[in-house]
C-alpha cells in the first residue's frame, strides 16, 4: 500500500535522496519523476505514487466520473493501462474490504486490481494501494491522442514494448443471485440457462467457449444471455465477425437504443471489440444500437431464448436503466422449466436434500 505523493515543501525537506521514503514535514512519499509514453512517440510528464515498478500495455480511457475501484479491479481492463478523465480521482478514498450476504465484496469487482497502471491529472493524497500509478499528466491530452489515433500500447517507464494482445464480475454474480439464482461455473452436463459473462482482449481467442455456444445454439432450447464480450462471442458463434474499435467504448454514460422498442436507455460500457452486424445470419435480429457511433449494442435469436448485450446492466458502477435484463433472463429460464413441467436444478437440489433429511429424521 502506498500514499500519493505530493511535492516536498522545501529542498531542505526533499527526500529525494532517499527515494520513496517521504517529506521530512509531511511524512508521505515524495513524487518520483515518470509518465506516460506512447507507441506513437507522444510523451507526457507526471509523477509515480503507485508501485516502483516498470509496466506497459494497451492504454485505454474511461469517461466514469465515479467507481474508480470497481474499475480497477475489473477484469475487463487486465493488462491494460487506464487513463481517467475525471479530473480528480482519490477524493472519496478506497473502500473497506466489506463482503455482501452472498459472500462477495460490495465495492470491487475482484479480488485485486486487474489493470496494469493507472493514469489521473490530480490524486487526492489519501491512503491508496499497490498499484503501478502515474499523476499529474495532463490527461485531457493524452485523451485526445487516443480519441484521434485509437487505443495504443503505452509505457510507464522506459522500456521495451510488449505486446499484450499475445499473451468474474463480482456484481454480475450478485446481480443473478438477486433474483434467486444460483450461479455455477461452467463445465456442466446439465444446467437451466446459460451466463456468458464479459473479459479482456480479442473474443476470437476463445475458440473452444464460441464452439461450445455453436454446440448450444444447435442442441439446446435453454435460454442464453450474454453481456459484453458475451454479446461478441455469442455473435462470433452465430457467424457474426468481430472488430476492434478505435478507441473502445468505457465509461457510464453510453446511449443505447433498444430496437425491439425504441427507447434509449443509459449504459456503462467497458469494451474494446464489437460485432459487425451488417449482415445478420439467418434467425438472428440485431437487439440494441449504440446511439453515438452506430456500433451494435446486442443481438437476438428471433424464435429461441438466445440474447446478449455489449453493455454491463449490473453497472458497478454506473446507471441502472437495464438492471431489469437479468430479471428478465432468470424468468425466462423459469418459464422454460415450467413449461417442462419440472423444476429448476436449483429447486431440484432443495428438494432432493428435504428429501434425504427426512428419510434420516
């Protein structure tokens, strides 16, 4: 855990001869000399308060003006360095490591920090963490650089460039569980209804998760529901290309239109990928837009329960107008099971352990 670091108040007090120890009169870290470098050769000056160490990765912004530690810990940003527009990041402090009854952390996404660095203009100097960290960057524009030359590879420091292209959303979880769910984590030979959660990097990696949908698609009646790279790799699985965006769509406050009725709702968004649907396969229905760039936002299976979305309706943090999608999903699994005339595994399970209890009593 480390503190910010602010500018020591006179030469006499600098401890820059004894780096990282901190201000004789302040008592916390003084800045260390670094900042961002681009790919493209754009530098930019600031101060380490994270971490002594060397990193790179793809350099990505968020347009979030809050939940800063959900997006930390989010792995949809692993590897990657993050620039943050909100000017002042810090000033509500990090939260306490408090668990919900469901046993998962109410203010993080993870249980650590996914992103490989972060980039702010201003830190406020309370208690923070281990983090690999740059402040003091004019960030408004290093974002204009990646608005106009799209996500980049980015330095913290001076050293070779790597490529991190070769190399469980905690609210999501809660926000099944929510709706009397039970989650389990695939493999299964028997399940009610498939969750294909969000990631980092190219969806087109994950060859074996877009052969087993196609195998779903093929075999199964069951309802499926994707978010984020979910929506990518359910598309990829139904024939769907995939792209990367210029600049990737992150922050809480992306438009969406609903096609299926027309309303715009508000959305966060954390994603670097999209589908191409230009050209729909047959049976499939494109399901939101994206309202800013035209980008696809969802599809849908016009006759099976099979529908994702590119956004994150649990939005930790950030607006709530689509919360009502899992609650959507979990009665849409119900109703499979009852059309059935049987239970869901989960009821099953309850059932059956009444059952053994009884014949023990």
């Amino acid at each position: 855990m480390n503190f910010a670091y602010p500018l020591p108040h006179s030469q006499e007090d600098s401890c820059h001869s004894w780096p990282r120890l901190g201000c004789l009169r302040c008592a916390l870290p003084c800045p260390l000399p670094g900042g961002p470098r681009c790919a493209s050769g754009e530098t930019f000056t600031g101060g380490s308060f994270g971490a002594p160490v060397s990193t790179v990765g793809e350099t990505v912004f968020t347009t979030s003006l809050v939940g800063y530690p959900e997006s930390m810990t989010d792995p949809s940003y692993l590897g990657q360095l993050l620039v943050f527009t909100q000017p002042l990041i810090g000033n509500y402090g990090v939260p306490k490591r408090t668990r919900d009854s469901y046993g998962l952390l109410k203010h993080f996404e993870s249980e650590k920090i996914q992103c490989r660095g972060i980039i702010v203009s201003d830190y406020a100097t309370k208690y923070s963490h281990w983090n690999a960290a740059i402040t003091g960057v004019d960030t408004r524009a290093l974002v204009h650089i990646l608005r106009g030359q799209g996500s980049t590879l980015g330095s913290l420091s001076d050293i070779d460039w790597v490529d991190p292209n070769v190399d469980n959303l905690y609210n999501i979880i809660r926000s099944l569980c929510d709706q009397g769910a039970k989650v389990s984590l695939l493999p299964s030979i028997v399940y009610d209804g498939i969750f294909i959660s969000n990631g980092p990097g190219s969806p087109t990696h994950c060859t074996k998760t877009i052969e087993n949908l196609r195998a779903a698609f093929t075999a199964y009646q069951r309802p499926i529901f994707g978010i984020c790279m979910g929506n990518q790799l359910m598309g990829l699985a139904a024939g769907l290309n995939a792209y990367k965006l210029r600049f990737g769509n992150r922050g809480h406050n992306q438009p969406a239109v609903d096609l299926t009725t027309g309303k715009c709702v508000i959305t966060s968004q954390n994603h670097g990928y999209a589908l191409d649907d230009s050209r729909m396969p047959q049976g499939w229905d494109r399901y939101y837009v994206n309202a800013n760039d035209g980008s696809n936002e969802g599809i849908r299976h016009l006759s099976k329960p099979f529908r994702s979305v590119q956004f994150h309706p649990e939005a930790k943090g950030g607006p709530l107008d689509t919360g009502y999608l899992f609650a959507d999903f979990v009665n849409e699994v119900r109703a499979t099971k009852k059309a059935a005339n049987v239970g869901t595994i989960a009821e099953e399970a309850v059932a059956a352990k009444a059952a053994v209890a009884g014949a023990s009593a």
